[in-house]
C-alpha cells in the first residue's frame, strides 16, 4: 500500500481501502476513479495482493489492514474467488512444497521451480485440473460457498462495528458470457446469491462487459488472459461505478 498519505487521518477527507487480488493491486481500476472523484475528497489506499482469493483478503485485513481505519471498504470479488490458492513454501525439513487447502501437499523439485518457466508450467497445470475437480464434487462446493459466505459476513460484521461502510464490486470472467464454462456460471450466480442474502451493497460489473462486447472492444490485453482487464478496459468499469455512485454513502 505505497502511497504518500500521512498514516494519520485528515478531517473530513475519506480514506478509501481496497482489497482485492492482481487486477486491486494493478492500480487501473484505481487510478481511473482517482481522475474521477479527486483527491481533495478521497484517499485511495491499495491492498491489493497478487494471487490472493477471498478468505485470505479477508485475513489479511484483519491483522493488518484495519490499522488504516479506513472510512469505505471495496472488496474486488473475481468468480473464481471461490477456488482455493495454492501456496508455495519451504518446510521444515527443507523440501519445496506446495499446498493448497482441500487438495494435497505435493513436493517439487527447488532448483526447477526457480529456473524453468516449463516446469512451473506443469505445476500450474496439475493444481489448474486439481482445483477444477475439487470444484467438481458437490460436497467440496458446498463447503467452499459455505466458507466465503461466512468470511464475507465476517468482514461485514466486523466492518459494521467501527461503523465502515462496505461494498463488493464483482468482476466477472472478461468474456462475453455465452463462453463461460458451466463452473463459472454458478459461480457468478452464487455469489449474487450470497451478497443479496447478506445484504452487502455491490456493484455487478457484467452489464459493462456485455455493452463492451457489442460494440466490439477487446477486453484483454493478453488474449488468454480472462482476469485482468485493459486499462481502457478498467476506465469503462470505474466510470460505471462511479455513474452508480461507488463512494456515495447516500446510496
């Protein structure tokens, strides 16, 4: 959270968190609603984590991020927060390992990992279709909704007791949605379900993908990646939420 803001806060200035994972700690969607809104209002802090999902966003606010005391909280969801992250980590005895909750700890090869681009290939291949039959069972599902809806109620709560206001703006897969696979089909409807049963204010970004689309703009830089938008890209999404009144606590 580089920035040049005093720690201590000004009056009458609201300082502006957001939390979130590659496409928070990028910055566009960011600097786009700073052109928007100003400074002379605002602060814009930015706890953007690469790789990050949902529950490990949350975690990471509470033992750090709420020592800011921020005024607003915008949680950036991805469908695809509802899969676990794999982590990488060098255990006790020295092994390289990697792990990732409902999945099994498997150990790789150091030297390898550091210095072969093929060989961190494979492993994010084997966790990719490891991840994507986790997501297959019904049970595990089951549990993984259960998880990031009570750590989103968590968060609410917890935002609730020191009175900050909280929104989750969702960032769908940046496809037109007639090539979405089935799993991110019901991971963008379940997690419109969770934020309406919990009453969390949201911003659902897909009307601005789906208007994108027909006018014919190409929404990735990389075109075989689905997850972070354009900077012009990023500029349509924060004009829209801020046409939907993103920081306005009177909505």
């Amino acid at each position: 959270m580089v920035n040049d803001y005093n720690l201590e806060k000004q009056e009458g200035i609201t300082r502006v968190l957001f939390v979130g994972d590659s496409v928070v700690l990028r910055c566009d969607i960011i600097h786009c609603l700073k052109d928007l809104y100003g400074e002379s209002d605002f602060e814009y802090w930015n706890a953007g984590v690469n790789g990050f999902n949902t529950a490990q966003e949350i975690e990471f606010f509470k033992q750090f991020n709420y020592m800011i005391r921020p005024d607003l909280v915008i949680l950036l969801f991805h469908n695809i927060d509802f899969e676990t992250t794999p982590v990488a980590f060098i255990d006790e005895s020295g092994s390289f390992s990697v792990y990732a909750p409902e999945m099994p700890t498997n150990y790789f090869h150091r030297w390898l990992f550091r210095h072969s681009y093929l060989f961190r290939s494979i492993v994010s291949l084997l966790f990719s279709r490891l991840r994507e039959s986790a997501l297959e069972d019904p049970q595990a599902w089951q549990e993984r909704v259960q998880s990031v809806q009570a750590e989103l109620r968590e968060l609410k709560q917890f935002l609730e007791r020191d009175r900050v206001r909280f929104s989750v703006v969702i960032l769908p897969i940046i496809d037109p949605p007639g090539q979405w696979s089935w799993n991110e089909i019901r991971s963008f409807e379940q997690i419109l379900f969770i934020l309406n049963d919990l009453h969390i204010r949201y911003f659902d970004l897909l009307p601005v993908i789906t208007s994108l689309v027909s006018k014919g703009y190409s929404l990735q830089g990389d075109v075989s990646d689905r997850w972070h938008p354009t900077p012009e890209v990023s500029c349509s999404f924060a004009q829209y939420l801020y046409n939907k009144g993103l920081f306005d606590s009177s909505r």
